[in-house]
C-alpha cells in the first residue's frame, strides 16, 4: 500500500475510515467536499493516499474501490461519482491543494509495468522524463526501490493503473465497457488536459511564487556496474528536446503561465502511455533504451551527414528471446487505447497551420502547448503503441475479440479522420482521396502500415473467414488500405527508405550549420527528400534494429501471401453459399406438421428452425464483406481482376463431393489420421470437415440446454423397464416385412440409422460395433418444444369444449394417423 512517507494516521482520517463503512455513499461524498474545502493542506496530506486507494482500489488489486469500470449509467453512484472525480471537481481540487505544498508520496517499483521494473532493478533509469529524480533507494537495496511522485503524478497513476489492475469484480455485474464510468473520465480527462480547442484551464490554487509549478528537479540518478550514471534526459534521444525549455524543469519565476501548466498534459499522457502501452519482452526494452542503441542513432545519422561510422553489432528483434512479460491485455483494455490515440490525433491536428513551419528550427515562437501538439504522437506515443500492437497481433487469440485491436490499428493509421476538415458523411469517407499533407505522416509511420499489415494477412490466412464478424474484419483493412492516394504513398515511404545511403550522400550539402549558428549538428538542413529518406530510415531503424530484414508490402513475397489470401475468401465464398443452400433446405423441412411431430430428434443435425434464417442473413453479409474484400484486395495491389473473377467462378464450379464429403488432408498415422497444415486450413475456412458424430446410446447423450432433466431421467427409467419387459416382442414387430412391421420401425429406434452414421465416420475401421436392438424412446416429451406444444394443443381443445380425456385420445389418433401415413410414404418420399 502506498502512503506518505512520514506522516502518521491523523484524527480525521481516524473519523473518515469509521464513517466510510457505516454512512451511505452520497453522504460519504458530501463529507468528503466539506472536509477538502474547509481543512488545509496539512491535514488532507494523510487522507489523500487512503483516498486514492478507496476510490481506485489498491494496487495489489485486494481493495476493489468504488468499481469505476463497472458502474453504469443506469446506477444511482454514477452521477456522484463523475461529479466527485471530474478534472473541475472536489478530488481534484484536493489534488491542487497538496500540489501547492509540494508533498511527495511513494509508490512501489514493483507496479510498474515489467520491462520498466526489471530495468529500474538492473540499474538502468528508463528514458522517460516521469522517471527521472523520484527514485527512492531504501537501506534494504534495490527490491524495494519506490517512486517519490507529486500529488498529481500521484492521482493519475493509481488511475491508469486502475484499468490493468488484478481484479475480481463481483459475478453477475455486465455492462457495456464505453459506457462505464472509467471509460467516460478517461475520455473527460484527455479532453481537459489535452485540449483540440483553447488551452489547460490554470490549477485553482497557487503557492508563494505564483502558481502550482511542476516538480523541481533533485539530483538523484541510480548507479549500476553496467551503467556508472545515468544522467537526466529529456524526451527520446533521437529528438533536439523541443519542450526542455518549456516543459522540463522550467523556471518558476517570470514564466509563461502557459509553460507552467503545460506540464500536466504532459504528466497526464506519459503515465497513460507508460502503464498502458509498455508491455513487451524486457530485451526489446532495453534495445529501445540503451544507451548503445542511443549511439547507434547518433553513428547512423553522422552517416547520413557524410561522415564514416563504425559498423553496428546491435542484435534484431527477431533473436529476443530471453524474456517475455506475461501480459494479456484486455478487451477494455484495448478500447481505452484506442480512445486514446483517436483523442491525440484530435489533438495533434488541432495545431494551427500558421505554426506549423515546414523546418523544425522554425518553430521559437510556439507557445508551450502548439509544440507539444506537433510532437505528441512520434516522441510519446508512435514506438510504444507500434510494439503494443505487434504483441496483439501476435498473442491475441483467433476470434471475433481481435476486432477492438483491429479498429485500434486502424485508428492510429487514419489520422485524417479526426481533423475538423473531415466533415464529409460516413459513406463518402472511402470515395475522398488521402490529402497530400499526411504523406510526411504516412513515411514517418511505415511500419505501422507495412509491418502490421503483413501481420493482419497472416491472421487472415487463419481465421475462419465464413464467419461474418471475421469476413467483416477482412473487409475493414482491406476499405482503410484501398483509399484513394494512400498505397501510393505507402509505397513511395517503401522507395525512401530503400534508397541506398551513398545516393543520398551525394544529395547531402556540404556545410551544414553549427549550434552557434543556430543549427545542430544532429538536424542538418537537408533537402526535402533527404530529409524525408532520413526521417524514413531512422523510423524504422529505431523500431526494428539496424539488422533488420525489411519485407515489402508491394513486394514479390507479400504479393503471393495476398494471392493465397484471395483464393481463401473465394473458397470461403463458396463455403458460405453451401451453408446458405444447407440452412435454406433445413428451413424448408421445418414444416408446420414436423414442429409437432413426435419423432425423435436428430441431436447431430447442424440448424434448428430458428436459427435457420440468422443463418441466411449472416450468409449475404459474408457473401457482400467478402465481394467488396476482393475488390479492395485488386485495388491496392493491382490484381488483375478478371483473373480473380475467374478464380471464384473456377471455385463455384465444384461439386459439393469435392468439398463437404471428403475428409481434410491428412496421413495415416500410428494412432490414426493426422492433419497436415493443409488439412488444418481446410478445417479453420469451413471447407472441408470429418463428419463426427455421436455413436454411442441415444438416450445416453447429455442432456441439452432445450431439455427439461428430471423429465429426461424419469421417462429414461420408464423406457428402460419397457425395452427390458418387451424387448423380444419388439425384434419380433421390426422384423416383419408387412404394414406392422413399417410402423414398428417408425415408432420404436432401429439400429439401422445408426448403422449408416457409422459407415459413413473417418473412424468407423476402428469402431465396435455393438448390437442394438428396437427399443422405444419417449425423450422427445423432455423437450420444452414438445412440451410447449402438447400445452397449446390441449388449450387449443379447451376453446372447442374438449376435456383432457377427449383431447389425449385426440392427439393418440393424431400420432398413429401420422404414423401410418409416414410408413406407407416413406419411400416414395425419401425417393423424391
């Protein structure tokens, strides 16, 4: 539990821990705003951490807090709870109370996301500024090293940490995650903080030099063998620190007032990015971190610059293997990610075109917050967010589930969507080309389109793509990708960055300018296209390694993986048209005589009457995801187009024997058959299946869902003892050939359909086959829809004044005309 470093328990948080389980909630709260405004700071500096922890639960996830992620709109809290926790309301005010005081509190290391914690513990300081000069080192060593964070820092961490907290919420407790009560102040909070319009509203108390500064820097760093100091950075090595003057460690005297509060927004966004984005291997971490990748940037673009560089040893992603966070994020995890890259894109193309200068030495007369807007996505967002996602893409499982990580993706590589010019209707948003202006975004950010992408196909080539919400997702790409102008950039970011160095060396001026002149030796002024091969190299270099194996999206080899992905939705086409024809025919034989039939029901069949048309509707909408699929998939990779037309027909033209009858591919083995990978993908798209099914006693099977169990036991017990009674005069009734005999075989279950289920099984060489005899089965009466319809019969016959008595004898009568009429048809039917 984290606390205040000194300060003991005081006689009110004494009288609010007894109040907080005896008073209600709204009560609760009213105290709570009484009690900020009228006590000072010194009093409210214990009670703000035991706050925190009833609010957000306890880090260790045993304190649930008030369940912000499952309270609902529909609650009587809710409207108390946002008013409580707004960025205007009393906590926050509570927040800007201890923060004028400069009190500190602690959290432990070991919260911190793992990558972080385990390099922390080794001795090397992470390069993000939340870090640096608040490690506490206790006397016991590193194990329980602390973050000493101000009141705010303190607040916003315990509430990111809230979302990816160990929890056991209550059972029975549903509720939809965009509507919750975490979710709307998270969203609250980026638009208070990082505002599209305007600027951060200024804290509403102030300390003795005016306002509530940032915390002051100590002079603290952690030392290690394998690093002897780590000095203070600002943001990402690769940056000329465009916000040190404004947002780091600035003055407290004379300051702009806008550079003294813009360090919220930037505290707000470093916990969120650094607690929800920082999961992955610890040596893909340190790679990113270290200070040998560090100069590895550094050599690569003095390279750039014409001078002669060392060759780098530094080891690829690819050969990380020696520790993997276990860490699965959740459905709602990912969706808060997503409202957070949609809320900085918003922010980022709120910057005012006049301040946006086309070089980056351009840029001195920005106020604090418009550069924060121009650099927010490349230096705290884009290396995170693109290793978070390359983790989903690789661990997430195959279902319908991967959807909120597909939109996230997508979201992030469509920041055209989120500007003020885009005021187009939904519909007309494919046919609008891609603005020029994001070409820059598009180059700096090619891996994300690229690199992702060939991670989305090879999910593709999977997944079942009969299934609607999976052909639905296949369709998205392939409608975000095919949008006028952006493969063209996509491949023109693709040529810059293959662009060999000695042509650009050739490009590159000679004199570049000095510090002194108002240049630096890292940013050059280049030409555009130099600039642009560089901003392209070193994007991807600082990503993937200087090793890298870079693979082409328009390359020869994806272009293949697209191909086979096209012959999978063609034969997924194909599938899903026979599952229509196969729901479409079971649909036919729901006859209005069959649903109150007394027969026995086939427990193996694959469509019941009611789903039977869902079926069909999910059919056309895969039938339509997967058509339109197909025509992005010839756009941006320019397929010829008759030749896909002619792949499809090619497939429509096979026989139904060729796919549903015959088995997957698979060999013989020692235990039986085994599935080649062939086999397997033949499974997954639906296009080729063993037909298992039950073989063993038919009044043994489970009981289903449909099915009343008592009933099911009774009327079991009751056939039992009439099948022992009178097994034998039952053979003998089956045996005969007349008109008693067809209705014996009708009535009582011959071992005959069994039989040919058996025949027809992948595993019927191995079977025993195990003699069974007619026996009569009454489980059909368990059923809630036999049931529902002997009560609406016997309804049916009180109305026309017949008694239960006359209303059984009528539904006997029913039953053997029926009967009889099933046996003397019943081959000219099947034949039919």
């Amino acid at each position: 539990m984290a606390g205040p470093v000194t300060q003991p328990p005081s006689f009110l948080l004494t009288n609010l821990k007894a109040d907080w389980t005896t008073k209600p909630f709204l009560q609760r709260c009213q105290e709570l705003v009484k009690v900020i405004d009228d006590y000072p700071a010194k009093d409210l500096q214990p009670v703000f951490p035991w706050l925190v922890e009833s609010v957000f639960g306890s880090l260790d996830g045993v304190i649930v807090g008030w369940n912000l992620r499952l309270l609902q709109p529909r609650t009587n809290e809710y409207s108390v709870v946002m008013e409580f926790l707004d960025p205007s309301g009393p906590m926050m005010k509570l927040v800007y109370k201890l923060q004028a005081e400069e009190y500190k509190y602690e959290v432990p290391v070991s919260y911190l996301p793992g990558p972080v914690k385990s390099s922390i513990q080794q001795g090397v300081l992470p390069d993000c500024p939340l870090f640096h000069n608040k490690l506490q080192s206790p006397l016991s060593g590193l194990l329980t090293l602390t973050l000493s964070l101000n009141p705010f820092e303190y607040y916003m961490f315990n509430f990111a940490y809230c979302l990816i907290a160990p929890r056991s919420f209550p059972q029975g407790q549903n509720g939809t995650a965009s509507d919750s009560a975490y979710f709307v102040l998270v969203d609250t909070y980026l638009k208070y903080f990082l505002p599209t319009e305007g600027s951060v509203p200024p804290s509403p108390f102030s300390d003795a030099r005016g306002s509530v500064s940032p915390p002051t820097p100590r002079e603290l760093s952690v030392s290690s063998p394998r690093s002897p100091s780590m000095p203070l950075a600002g943001y990402a090595s690769q940056s000329s620190g465009l916000l040190k003057r404004h947002i780091s460690h600035q003055p407290s005297v004379n300051a702009d007032p806008a550079a003294q509060e813009i360090w919220r927004s930037e505290t707000l966004l470093q916990v969120f990015v650094e607690l929800w984005l920082h999961h992955y291997s610890l040596d893909m971490y340190q790679k990113l971190q270290s200070p040998q990748v560090k100069l590895a940037l550094l050599q690569y673009r003095l390279s750039m610059s014409g001078v002669a560089s060392a060759p780098l040893t530094s080891t690829g992603y690819g050969t990380l293997h020696t520790y993997q966070e276990p860490f699965s994020p959740t459905e709602e995890h990912i969706l808060v990610v997503r409202l957070l890259v949609k809320h900085l894109h918003a922010f980022s193309s709120s910057l005012k075109p006049e301040l946006a200068p086309p070089s980056p030495s351009a840029h001195s007369h920005a106020s604090p917050l418009e550069e924060f807007k121009r650099v927010v996505i490349s230096r705290f967002v884009q290396q995170k967010l693109y290793i978070f996602l390359q983790h989903c893409f690789g661990h997430w499982p195959l279902d319908v589930s991967f959807r909120a990580v597909l939109e996230t993706w997508l979201s992030y590589i469509q920041p055209w969507r989120y500007t003020s010019e885009n005021s187009s209707p939904p519909g007309d948003s494919h046919s609008r080309s891609v603005p020029e202006k994001w070409a820059s975004f598009v180059q700096e950010n090619l891996l994300m389109y690229t690199k992702l992408f060939q991670g989305f196909l090879n999910r593709a080539l999977r997944t079942d793509l009969v299934n609607t919400k999976n052909a639905l997702m296949v369709f998205r790409v392939g409608k975000v990708f095919a949008q006028p102008n952006l493969p063209e950039m996509i491949q023109k970011g693709e040529q810059l960055f293959l662009e060999p160095d000695h042509v650009l060396h050739q490009r590159q001026p000679r004199i570049f300018p000095t510090p002194s002149r108002g240049g630096s030796f890292l940013s050059a002024r280049q030409p555009p296209e130099a600039d642009a091969i560089f901003k392209v190299k070193n994007h991807v270099y600082s990503l993937e390694g200087q090793d890298c194996q870079y693979k082409q999206m328009f390359g020869s080899e994806l272009r293949s993986t697209v191909l086979k992905l096209v012959q999978i939705i063609a034969q997924a086409r194909q599938t899903a048209k026979r599952i229509s024809d196969h729901s479409a025919e079971a649909a036919a034989n729901q006859s209005f005589l069959s649903w109150f039939s007394m027969g026995s029901s086939d427990l193996n069949s694959t469509y019941t009457a009611g789903e039977a048309d869902d079926a069909g509707e999910c059919v056309r909408k895969t039938h339509e995801f997967l058509d339109r699929a197909l025509d992005y998939l010839c756009q941006i990779f320019r397929l010829n187009t008759a030749q896909v037309t002619q792949l499809v027909t090619n497939l429509a033209q096979v026989p139904d024997d060729l796919g549903s009858r015959q088995l997957p591919d698979c060999i013989r083995g020692e235990n039986g058959l085994v599935l080649t990978d062939l086999g397997r993908m033949q499974i997954i798209n639906g296009l080729r299946r063993f037909d298992i099914q039950y073989q063993g006693d038919p009044e043994l099977q489970p009981i289903r869902s449909y099915e009343n169990a008592l009933l099911v036991r009774l009327l079991y017990r009751i056939t039992t003892f009439l099948n022992e009674r009178y097994a034998v005069q039952m053979e003998v009734l089956c045996s005969r050939t007349d008109l008693l005999g067809r209705m014996g075989r009708f009535y009582l279950s011959c071992p005959a359909g069994a039989a040919e289920r058996r025949r027809n099984s992948p595993a019927a060489a191995r079977a025993v086959l195990v003699p069974r005899r007619p026996r009569l089965s009454l489980r059909t009466l368990a059923s809630y829809r036999t049931l529902l319809s002997i009560t609406l019969l016997y309804l049916l016959g009180a109305l026309f004044s017949f008694g239960p008595l006359s209303s059984t004898g009528l539904l006997l009568v029913a039953a053997a005309v029926y009967g009889l009429f099933m046996s003397v048809f019943s081959d000219k039917l099947k034949m039919h």
